[in-house]
C-alpha cells in the first residue's frame, strides 16, 4: 500500500474513533466508563498528532492524558454519590444549552481550521525539539513551572480534605445512608434487616 495512502486511512479511522469515543461518553450512564472513553478519545488524537510528525505533543498526550484519566476515574468512584455508575445517570443537562454550545463551538473551531492562514515557519532541519523544550523548562522558565506544581498540589489537597469531611454519602455524624441500585430502593451494602434484629447471630430452635 501506498504510504501516504495508509496515513490517510489511518488518520480518517482515528478521527472516527476519537469523534465517537466522545460522543460515547455523554451517552454513557457512568462517570469512570466517561472518563475511560474520553481517555481513548485523547488517545487517537494523541496518534493524529503523531502522524502529523509531532512527535512530543502526540507523546505528551499519551503520558498526560492517560494519569489524568486515571485519577479523574479514582476520584469519581470516591466522592461522588454514584460511584462507579451503580445508578444510572444522565452525563448531560440542559440540553438545548449543551447542544446549541457543542454546534457553535463545531462551526467556530471548523472555521478556523478551514479560513484561517497559518504562518508557515519551517524549523532548521537540525533543530532537536525534545532538547529545546527540555532546555527552555529547565533553564529560565523552571521557577515558573515549579511554582504552578507547587500551586497545583496545594489545590489537590484542599479539595481532598474539603471532600473527605463530608463523606461520598453525606455527613456520617448524621445517619448519611448510601443510594439505592433502583430508584427508591433499599441502600446499596446495608446488612439484612434479620442480621440487624439478631445482632448478627442466628439462632436455631
């Protein structure tokens, strides 16, 4: 097959399926199965960048993408009401807002992708991308880089310890039960209600 023939293909097959793995994750019912289809999602863009030579961002997308997913996913199963998607939800609200919004930003960037002239700035041939970037984030810019980690971090854990005194069902001072699997069902986890009126223990007769 022709090469540039079968990067074509490949790149017609991954946006296909970066498209539809974002669709799939407001069609979804669950909060980690949406964070693992946006993560295959951010994957073939990460190849799309990859077969357009660049190699760093398609590279970073990958390590990136992959823990922020991950962590996306371990925070929803421990502080939202419905871990896991054991309830079924709905990933979208407002719905004419979110369709009016998702078209309009469709038409805005498409436009800019097909109107808008792009500088054309050719690299030297010898130029290492990798070593300049490494360069610039080590070298003038590394205090900068730091101070945002440091910021970032801090963030992290205010918003664990801001969450974690609330509890993923409520206040746990005050009787907070966990949902139901069916809507207006018994708490997902209680003990049977005869192990609770035996204190645990079966008696036999």
């Amino acid at each position: 097959m022709n090469p540039p023939l079968a990067v074509d293909i490949a790149f017609i097959l991954l946006a296909l399926f970066a498209v539809y793995t974002g669709w799939r994750v407001f069609r979804t019912d669950s909060m980690v199965r949406a964070s693992f289809f946006l993560l295959l999602s951010f994957i073939a863009v990460g190849a799309i960048m990859l077969l357009l030579s660049a190699m760093y961002l398609g590279a970073a997308m990958f390590f990136m993408m992959g823990v922020e997913m991950m962590v996306m996913a371990l925070f929803m199963v421990m502080f939202m009401m419905n871990p896991a998607g054991l309830n079924p939800m709905m990933m979208v609200h407002q719905h004419r807002l979110a369709i009016g919004a998702g078209i309009a930003s469709f038409v805005i960037v498409a436009a800019m992708a097909l109107l808008a002239r792009f500088p054309h700035r050719p690299l030297p041939a010898d130029l290492q991308e990798v070593e300049s970037l490494g360069n610039e984030l080590l070298g003038e810019s590394m205090l900068i880089f730091e101070s945002a980690a440091v910021v970032l971090l801090a963030t992290m854990i205010g918003v664990v310890v801001l969450s974690s005194q609330r509890g993923r069902y409520g206040n746990a001072g005050e009787g907070s039960m966990p949902p139901g699997l069916d809507p207006g069902g018994e708490p997902a986890g209680m003990p049977e209600k005869d192990d609770e009126d035996d204190g645990g223990h079966h008696h036999c007769h």
